[in-house]
DNA sequence: ATAAAATAACTGACTAGTCAGTCATAATTA
DNA sequence: TAATTATGACTGACTAGTCAGTTATTTTAT
C-alpha cells in the first residue's frame, strides 16, 4: 500500500501463490472498480465484488480489511501508474507552447476520459465530501500534478510571445473544465444527448487556444 | 407532482391545515436537500430527514410515498423557479452578445453555483446513472434549457461579428464547463486548494469571450 | 521420488446491527 | 364527535464483517 512508485522492481522468483495472490489482488480491484462505479460506495455490495472477482466474501477480507479500505485503494491502484506518466509531461522537449497544450489535453481525453477511469473522476465527485482522505490524495497527486504541468506549459507560452499574458484565479481549472465535464456528460447524460468525445475535444482545444492567444 | 410550473396560481383560501401541510411539505424537502446532499442518496436515512424536518418518520411516509419519490422531487422543487427564470433569459431586451453572455453566466453562477443547488448539481452527476428519470429530468429542465439560452446568444454573436463562426460539437457544454467545475471544487477540494468564485468567474468569462471573439 | 506434516489461502454460514416502510394508537382540528 | 394528521414502536429484509472449518500448496522427512 501508498507505494506509489511501481513496486515491481527486482524480479522476486514470485512463487505459484504468490502469482496466485498478485492475480487475485488485482481481480479484486477490478471487481470493485466495476462494482462501485455501477451502483456508488454506499450501495456497493462486498458480496458482488467477491462474486465478480471469482471469490468468496470472506477472501475479501484477507486482501482488504474493510469496505472504505478496498475503495481507497481501489482508487490509488488505478491512479499511480497515471501519476509518473503526468511527471513525465512536465519535462518535454522543445515544442511550442500550443502544440505541448494540445498534447497534454490529448493525453487527458485518452487516458482519463475515455478510459473506465473516468469513472473514478465521478466516484471522486460524488464519494469526496464522505472520503476526505480520498479527496485529497487525489487532489494532492492527480490534480495538483496535471495543474502544474499546465501551468508550466502557459508560463512558456506567455514567454515566447503565443499566449496573452493571463494568470488569472482558477485559469488553469478553466482550462481543464471542458474536460472534466466531457467525461461527466458521457456518464450521465449521454443517453439523452450523446457526445462525440473525438469532436469535442476539437472544440475544446479551439476555444482553449483562442482564448489564450495573445 | 410534476406540475412544473409555479403552483400557487388562483390563491386558494388555504384553511389552517392546508397551510400547515404546506409548511411541513417545504420543511422536509428542505430536509432532504440537507441530508441528500451531506451524505448522498444511499446513505441516507429517512429518520434523519424526518428528525430534520422536525417531524417523525412515519410522517415522511404521508407526504413521500419512498425515499426514492423524495429524492426526485426534492431535486424537481428545487429546481422548478429556476426553469422560468432561464426561459426569460432567452427573450432579453436588446444586448450584446458579449453582454448577454456574461450575463447569463452570472445568472449561472449566482443562482446555481453560488446556492446550495450546487449540492443538487453534484448530486445528479453522483446518483444520475442511478436515477435514469431524474438525469433526464435534469436533462430536459434544465441543461437543455440553459443550452439553448446560451445557443441564441451565440448566434446572435457571430450574425452581428463580435463572435467568429464557431459551431463544434459541444461548444455549449465547453462554455458552461468552467462553472460545472467551479461547483465541483468548491464542494469537493476546496478545503485543499480554496477558490474564490468571484475571481474565478472572471477569469472564465475572460477566457471564454475571448475564444469567441472574432 | 513419495508420503507426511506444516502452512497459507479460502469458504460460507453466522452474528450483530441497520434501516425502509408499516400500522395500531394518540393528538389535533373542524 | 368525527375526520384528519401525526407518532414511534415494530417488522422484515438486508449486509458488513467474523471465524471455525476446509482445501490447496509448500516444506520436510523417508
């Protein structure tokens, strides 16, 4: 747990049961990342997760020792390989302000919004005022990660003369926005009103740049 | 139910008792939008709503016929005065487009953002996939509404050349995105990272006027 | 190798508690 | 008084979490 870094460093001779607990532990988290976006925490059942992982209720309970442990964890599993990823999008080689804007929201549609991950976006929304701990991991590692990869990116853009010079409270939540909200609709209203997440983020890069432009 | 438009049409005598059921039918919606909105839907206990309303339990059951019933039209009452309101917007006197649209967006955020409807906002992307009814409620009422307001806007910005031609796939929803956000945050990671709505407001019509401009 | 012993992983019936919804009784109002 | 409205104790269905017992795997001894 809270190894954020990627533990598998030196290759253990990882016996049978081992294999067996490492593949288990991660049906698990599979069960109740299908099982909590389906229906919420509260409503979550730990017999449907054990169920959907193959698995007896009981078994849960060896990997996780309760209902809000499995979902925290749940959530940081799914988030840490993200993490290093955003690091990464911080030190890019030389590319103009625009382009490397364009590439980072790429990386958010393809890797969040169109991912089943975006449903831990909406389980965060929804389940965060009850997981403060939760809220702020994600805070503290996801979003204040990608906010400072953004801001790095205007700082540049500001500096070569592309963007106006704007460091306006919440700018860079405003520049997220369309995004945040593409992956809610697809969740909630896309049965009523579908949105062609491809399009979309056209638009949204349209209207972000535009916005900026000096 | 679902007489959507403000019912207090001809004043009824309203005996003592009528108005007192009146009283205590607004007094357990609000309840409920307190309770719904500290804990979400699963989560929360008829009995509290009850307590809240200072009424017992088996009270809510004379006015609500299931939790599920209250749920909905707590969220419908809720925003009933708010449907008219957008309406008006749609016919307003003679005004920039820039104006008109910073104008709406205040409206937006003065009467959503800034009330604890924001509560309800967060409450339909958290339970929406479980209320099929309520998402689509939510949808026709309100979101299709606002949309519309804000597609006449638009237009009337590009015919008269203070906008740039622009008609992408989900350019409302990217323009309204910021203030979804900004309910969002405030709920959910504010303790972590404050926002000033105020500041951030401007920030977003700054942002966005200037995507659209011509 | 093979069997026996030891350990680790798993199971599902069970407990203890919760809560939506009901209903017999009481209070209020007309 | 009669009718309506309110109460809160009660029920029954449901579920998080436990644990005594079972099964699978690994180690040790022959």
């Amino acid at each position: 747990m809270s190894d954020l870094v990627d533990a598998s460093s030196d290759a253990a001779p990882l016996s049978r049961r081992e294999q067996q607990k490492e593949e288990k532990n991660k049906a698990l988290i599979d069960a109740a990342l299908a099982v909590f976006s389906r229906v919420g925490f509260a409503a979550a059942k730990m017999d449907d997760v054990a169920r959907e992982a193959g698995v007896s209720k009981g078994t849960v309970y060896l990997y996780f020792e309760s209902k809000e442990q499995l979902f925290e964890e749940m959530v940081k599993v799914n988030m840490a390989p993200l993490m290093s990823e955003i690091a990464e999008n911080l030190a890019r080689p030389s590319m103009s302000a625009t382009e490397r804007l364009k590439a980072h929201m790429k990386f958010f549609y393809t890797k969040i919004l169109n991912t089943n991950r975006r449903q831990i976006m909406r389980l965060i929304m929804a389940e965060g005022p009850n997981f403060p701990h939760l809220a702020e991991f994600y805070h503290a590692n996801v979003l204040s990660r990608g906010q400072a990869v953004i801001k790095a990116i205007i700082q540049q853009g500001i500096d070569e003369g592309e963007f106006r010079q704007m460091q306006g409270h919440g700018l860079i939540q405003n520049i997220v926005a369309g995004a945040l909200v593409a992956g809610i609709w697809k969740l909630v209203f896309d049965p009523f009103q579908p949105l062609d997440l491809d399009a979309y983020f056209d638009t949204h890069v349209d209207l972000i740049l535009n916005g900026l432009k000096a």
